[in-house]
C-alpha cells in the first residue's frame, strides 16, 4: 500500500538529513512516522512523506535514511537499520498559512502524480495545503484529512477577553509587519475560510475529541469521521513526576507568545496565588516575547508582549516570571518533572499535546474547560476551571500547589488516561485500519 503523507512542517528527520534546523511542532506527526517505520516489514505501507517549503526545497525529491530514530514503546529488538523512505518538498509559503496559492495545488498534483499512493494523508485542515490537495486529487475519496487547530473556530475567541484598547493598539513592529492583534484575527478567520472549504470537500476526517467530531459534522454531515489518538514524542513515555522530586511553587506553561494561549490570565491570577504560596513562579516554554532590554528589542514589542509587560509590573511579578525560550523534548521533560503543576489557560484548544505530554508523566495539570480539553482530562483526573475566570484560575493552581483533595488518586487517573489516549501500539494500528478501509 501505497500512503503519501502530506505535512504541515520537515520532519526532523529530514532536517536533519538536508541540514535544516528541526521544528519542534510536530512531535505527534514523528511519534506516528517512527511506529511505522519500526513496523515497515510487516504492515505492508510504503510511506513517502511530503513537506511544505518555499526555496528551493520546493523541488526536492529523494530518499532519506531513517538513522536514530527514537521509538516510544515499540517492541524490543526492531532495528531501523538500513531503512528510507522518499521525500518530497511541495511549494507552499510557510509564513503566510492564510494565503491559498494555485501554486501550492500544482505543486502537490506533481507529487501526487509521482507517487501514485492509495491512500493520501493530510495534516493539518488549518493549512493551504490540505485545500489543494483536495483540489489537486479532483477532491478524491482516496483523500484523508486531520483535524488540528480548527482556526475557524480560533478566530471568534482569539482576543481571549484583551481589553479593547490593547486589541486596537499598534506598535511599531505590529505596523512594520503588519501584524497587530486584529490582524492575527483577520488571518485566522482567512485560514478558517479555506479549512471550512477543504471539510465540505473531504469523504474521510480524522479526528481526537467530541468538540472535534461535532464541528467537522456540523459543517459536512456526509464526511466518514474516524476517531484516532495522536501518538507523543518518545521522552515523555519514560520518567514520572514525583512530589518530592519537583521544586516547589514552580508553575509551568509550554507556550504564551499569542494572546489565544492565555499567558494573561495567569499572571493577572498571580497576586492570589501568591498571597497563599510565596513561593510560586511561573516558567514558559517557547517565543518570550517580552523581551526589552535594549532599543531593538523594544521596536521589536507586539501590543500583547507590551501588555504582559504591563502585567508583570502592575502585579510585581518581575522576579516571578521566566521565560525558558524553545526548548527540545528532553528540556520539555525535564521542566515538567521539576514543575509542581502544569498548566494550560487557553482560551480555546481541542486537543494540546502539552497536556498529554504533562499527564503522561503523572505531573498535576490544571486546564481551562474549552473545546475538547474534557475529552482528554476529566473532572476526578486534574482541576478544570471555566476559560478566563481568573478567581477560578487561581483557586485551581493553590489547590494543585498545595496538593489538597484526592491529589495521589487523581494523578494514578490521569496518568491512566493518558497512557490510553497516546499508546502507540493501539494508535498505530487504529492508524492501520483506517488507511485499508480507505484504500479498499
């Protein structure tokens, strides 16, 4: 069988071959690509991989080593040795994923014609590439597309309750790059016009939560949904976090460089929780964005950095916040063993590998109840709270700090859970499944 998988972003382990720098976006896309190549002797596939560029990697085409390639919980004794697959680099500009571009539908009707594949498997609805592929197939029932982000439903939410004078507000290098928070609006509303478009046209979606599942439906009542849990990149199957192991008051957020991330409502919460535990300190992972030091750095403030600015000071938080920067899987690991609580404000989300990644682990998670977050942590396995309620926020991360309640039963259940949600094997051969339907 044939399957050509096209994704939303180079594989590290083809970065690492052409000598890019690796993203670290896709960990769930890799968890997938290494169960299958661990089992390519026997599960019949012969996988070709697709990528975006806009150089001249747009053209690329060849045969990539499969060379120490970390597998979560695969049996013991499968080597890697020896094996490839091909790749192949398609035309699409990676910084502008609102713009659809005939260029993109050409360039993927090429690889499609290569390839010839039984089964196509598109990452990402929110990206121009999964529309063109449609198009470029002729919207072929051989097509499968997977839900992510769901940008068109971001879009309404995305000023996640900013005061309006911040969302009007235009910096410097908002004007220069023409990318104030309005404009983020604009381009997720742009995204989600194409990605409404490519779920009319799809016969087969997959899909991971009921949110997911009931939005796909409602805009194509006729599309085939296939429900199939995402696999995690390999560190966080091993190690568990342990109370005595952690430092105290640590506070942990994989990202807050957006306004939708939610990094406001947190800090805005940090006077009460400080009032209970002094010693609490919030760390985030990713982009800092508030970054000021000196004159280039503050041309260099969005609207949203310069009100996190405005939050750290107002609320004296300044020796209580550090941002960590981007930050491998193994750095990711380490900082949710040494953390006494994980947690994901978001305003929307349907579902964050982060938080998998943090329940996988056993560490105490606290998580706005949005989207398809109920889906992935329930009420008895960590503390959920309603989205931008930032007494609720905080009242939720006190209690994990101080590990009151249930704690060493709730985390024994989240822990359960997602080891169900994210076991490889189980996603792997659900994955299995799914592509010999579409093939047959």
């Amino acid at each position: 069988m044939k399957v050509l998988w096209i994704v939303n972003t180079m594989l590290p382990v083809i970065s690492h071959c052409l000598g890019v720098e690796s993203s670290v976006k896709e960990g769930w896309i890799t968890g997938m690509f290494a169960q299958i190549m661990a089992n390519t002797a026997g599960n019949g596939i012969e996988l070709h991989v697709a990528f975006p560029a806009k150089d001249e990697l747009a053209n690329f085409e060849g045969e990539i080593p499969v060379e120490d390639l970390k597998l979560p919980n695969i049996p013991f004794g499968i080597s890697t040795e020896n094996l490839n697959f091909k790749a192949y680099g398609f035309y699409e500009d990676v910084s502008r994923p609102e713009k659809y571009d005939i260029k993109t539908e050409e360039s993927i009707r090429n690889v499609i014609n290569k390839v010839a594949p039984d089964v196509i498997h598109v990452f990402g609805t929110e990206y121009p590439h999964c529309l063109a592929t449609l198009k470029a197939s002729e919207y072929s029932p051989k097509v499968l597309i997977g839900l992510q982000g769901l940008c068109h439903a971001i879009a309404g939410v995305y000023e996640a309750n900013l005061p309006a004078e911040i969302v009007r507000r235009n910096t410097f290098r908002d004007f220069i790059k023409r990318d104030s928070i309005k404009n983020q609006k604009k381009k997720f509303t742009k995204r989600g016009i194409n990605e409404i478009e490519a779920i009319k046209a799809a016969t087969y979606i997959t899909g991971r939560t009921s949110w997911d599942r009931k939005i796909a439906k409602e805009i194509n009542p006729e599309v085939i949904y296939l429900g199939m849990n995402e696999t995690l990149r390999s560190p966080f199957y091993t190690g568990r976090w342990r109370q005595e192991n952690c430092e105290p008051g640590v506070i942990f957020l994989s990202q807050g460089d957006y306004p939708l991330k939610g990094l406001h409502y947190v800090l805005e919460s940090m006077p009460k929780i400080l009032e209970e535990c002094p010693n609490a300190h919030i760390y985030i992972g990713g982009q800092n964005i508030t970054k000021h030091e000196t004159f280039k750095e503050k041309l260099k403030l969005s609207s949203y950095g310069k009100y996190l600015l405005k939050l750290i000071k107002v609320n004296h938080l300044e020796d209580k916040v550090t941002f960590l920067g981007s930050l491998t899987a193994e750095e990711m690991r380490e900082q949710y063993l040494r953390s006494n609580v994980f947690v994901c404000p978001s305003k929307l989300e349907n579902s964050p590998n982060s938080l998998g990644e943090a329940m996988l682990l056993g560490v105490p998670c606290v998580a706005a109840r949005v989207g398809g977050i109920p889906d992935l942590i329930t009420e008895d396995e960590g503390i959920l709270y309603e989205d931008g309620n930032v007494d609720e926020l905080a009242n939720a991360i006190i209690e994990q700090l101080k590990a009151e309640g249930d704690f060493t039963a709730r985390l024994k259940k989240a822990r359960g859970h997602a080891n169900f949600n994210h076991d490889p094997e189980a996603n792997y051969h659900t994955l299995l499944q799914i592509y010999n339907r579409i093939a047959n």
